[in-house]
C-alpha cells in the first residue's frame, strides 16, 4: 500500500520516456547476458525452467515474451503516471549555490 502511495501519490521526476526505457532495457540486457553468462561459466541454468526449454530457439522466445512484459509494464506505469499527475515536465532553473538543477517554486 505504501509502495503504490509512493508511486502515485507524489508527483516524481522521471527520465524521459525514451531514456527511462533504455535504461530499463539495458537493465534487462545485462541480466540476461548474465544469465547465459552464468551457464557458460558453471555448466548450470539459474532457473530450472530453462532446462525444460530444450530447444535453443525456445529458450530466446521465452526472453523476448519476459523483455515485452517488461516493456508493456513500463508503458503501463509511464501511462498511469502522466494519467495521474498529467504530462509537463516540471520547470527547472539552476541553483549556483549548489551547481545542480532543481525545481521552480512559484
């Protein structure tokens, strides 16, 4: 309950859509590479499931369905987010006090 609070209750400032997914996506990259990674190095899956998935092209399918879920949830929540707090990014103006960005206060 908190979690979604925090996600919705508050306006945060987020990357811009087109960033935050390719960060989210090289995320997703990396762990998969680590994966495979992993078995290279060990002769071991980390998830039992990927014995089941014999076939090699199988095994890509199931990564690619895993990257469109997270992708769908990304848009999902970028959706629900500019649904919630609307889509303008908020004014920034440089403090050179601090060197750094922050938010405009009317």
């Amino acid at each position: 309950s908190s979690g979604i609070n925090a996600e919705y209750g508050y306006d945060h400032q987020y990357l811009s859509f087109n960033k935050g997914l390719a960060v989210c996506m090289m995320y997703a990259v990396g762990y998969v590479t680590w994966l495979y990674y992993i078995r290279y190095a060990t002769g071991i899956w980390v998830y039992p499931l990927f014995y089941k998935l014999t076939k090699p092209w199988k095994k890509e399918i199931f990564i690619c369905g895993i990257m469109s879920f997270l992708l769908a949830f990304y848009c999902i929540q970028n959706g629900l987010h500019h649904a919630i707090h609307g889509s303008k990014q908020p004014d920034l103006v440089q403090d050179k006090a601090k060197n750094v960005k922050v938010r405009k206060t009317e």
